[in-house]
C-alpha cells in the first residue's frame, strides 16, 4: 500500500508545556490513517493518493500548540471525530529566572471535530474555554459512540471547571453533562456504557467505575471495595497510584489498564479483582 510509504518518524521540536513529536489518537478507519501530532497541532489524515493535515484553524488563530495528549478518537460511518485541548493561539508570558518557559493557558481550548473521510473535510463541531491563565476547561480525553442513542459520549478529567462524562450530539455539536464524576477513559460493554472514576489532579488515581445504561440514561456507581487495592488484589498487595491508562471490555467484564496492573470488574457478579503487570513503572 502507498499509505505505508507516507509513514515517517517526527523528531522532537521546541514546544509549549510537555514537548513536542508525540502521536496520539492513531486509528485506521475507512481507508484512513488519522493521528494528531502534539504539541505541534497537527491532525493527520493519510490515505494511498493524499495526506491532508489540518492546523486547528477552526478553533483559533496561530501559533497553535497541542491537540490531543489522550488518544480521543472514535469512528461512526464514514466519519472519524477527534478531540483533545489545543492553544489557539499558543500565548507565552516569557522566561522565568530560571531559564524556563512560562505559557498562559487563556487561549487553551478543549475541542471535538469531526472528519469526512468521503469528502476529506474537517468540521469543528464543538470547542470550550474558561479563559483563564492558569486553569482550563475538562479536556477531551475519550470519544466513544453511543450506538443507542447515536450521540457521542465524552470523557472529562484534566482540568479546572466542567468535569465529567457529557453528551454530544454529532450533527450539530451541543454537547450535555451526564454525570460530574470525572474519568478519563470509557468503553461499551452490551447496553452499558462504562467510565472509570478518578480523583482529579497531576496523578489521577482511579477508585471505582460508572455505568451508563444506555436504553433509560440512568447512571450507576461502583466504588473498589479498598482503594489501596490489597483487600481483592491476587497478589494480596496494595498498589501505589493507579493511574489509568485505558479500558476494554470482554466476557462480561471490565478490564481497566493501570499503572502496576490490571483491574478487573465482573459486572454480572460485581465482584472485583486485580492482576499485577510489571509494577516497576
């Protein structure tokens, strides 16, 4: 395929907050690779005749820095809808005595577009900020399709204000708070929709899970049993920050990829349980 011969390695530049050359939300849908390059703000779309890569002009002017550090990424038909944060435009406030950098966080967007993957077209479909210099809006960190309802389910964590799991309606971008239990991650499983519960902050560490029963809307909660992990872990050991990665679902249960292991919920049974993976990290 001549897709694969587009492919390319990006090497670190100088960028606001983290760095740079990163690849997040990297899926294959429909004929198309999509990736973001952050913090750069570069939404790739690559196909075998043609690479098309969109700037987040559509949220602001230049400079841009950002635009997904999360992997929020879904596909629905012929359309794949991306999110994440960006700066539009990137504003710096100047250079501390230290040496380092300092960057105002007023211009910091959260944001869920949408791409056409028949005409090669990307619509802002929603953007938010709080316009503050140093806090900002819950950036997008998870886009799953809801198949019931047809709407797009939005995971909310990082950030200041407006944390939560929220709904969007794909057509016309007005999105709604389901639940201001901030997550980070979520996945289906049958008529439930999934997120994990994490206490906000620079190391979120997960205590249990919400559910999203999709036919009637109506939430529920399950907390862990110990937050330290020991009383149900195989092991018999407690975990140190458990910090969430991502989410899958199989055989009727949910598995919630974690600094130090994996968390396991039997959602017929509701009983817990955890494996310890490399707990070096």
């Amino acid at each position: 395929m001549k897709l694969f011969k587009s492919l390319r390695t990006y090497s670190p530049r100088y960028g606001p907050e983290w760095g740079s050359g990163g690849i997040f939300g990297l899926k294959y849908h429909k004929d198309t690779l999509y990736y973001t390059l952050a913090f750069e703000a570069e939404a790739h779309f690559v196909k075998d005749y043609m690479e098309y890569v969109y700037r987040f002009e559509q949220v602001g002017p230049a400079p841009h820095s950002g635009g997904d550090t999360y992997n929020a990424v879904d596909a629905v038909d012929e359309f794949i809808y991306f999110g994440g944060w960006v700066h539009a435009p990137a504003s710096y406030k100047g250079k501390n005595p230290d040496g380092s950098a300092t960057i105002d966080f007023y211009n910091k967007y959260s944001h869920v577009h949408e791409y056409d993957t028949y005409d090669n077209e990307v619509r802002l479909l929603w953007t938010e900020s709080i316009h503050k210099d140093k806090e900002w809006t819950g950036e997008i960190s998870n886009i799953l399709y809801d198949p019931v309802n047809d709407r797009l389910l939005l995971s909310r964590l990082d950030g200041h204000a407006n944390l939560g799991v929220y709904s969007m309606d794909r057509r016309n971008g007005s999105i709604s708070r389901l639940s201001d239990t901030p997550s980070l991650k979520g996945v289906l499983i049958h008529d439930l929709a999934c997120f994990e519960m994490s206490r906000p902050g620079l190391h979120p560490t997960v205590y249990g899970l919400q559910f999203l029963v999709l036919v009637d809307g109506k939430f529920e909660k399950a907390r862990v049993p110990d937050e330290a992990f020991g009383k149900f872990s195989l092991d018999g050991g407690y975990v140190e920050t458990p910090r969430i990665g991502t989410m899958a679902s199989a055989y009727l249960r949910i598995f919630v990829f974690l600094r130090g292991g994996l968390l396991i919920y039997d959602v017929a049974g509701r009983t817990w349980s955890f494996v310890r993976l490399f707990d070096f990290l």
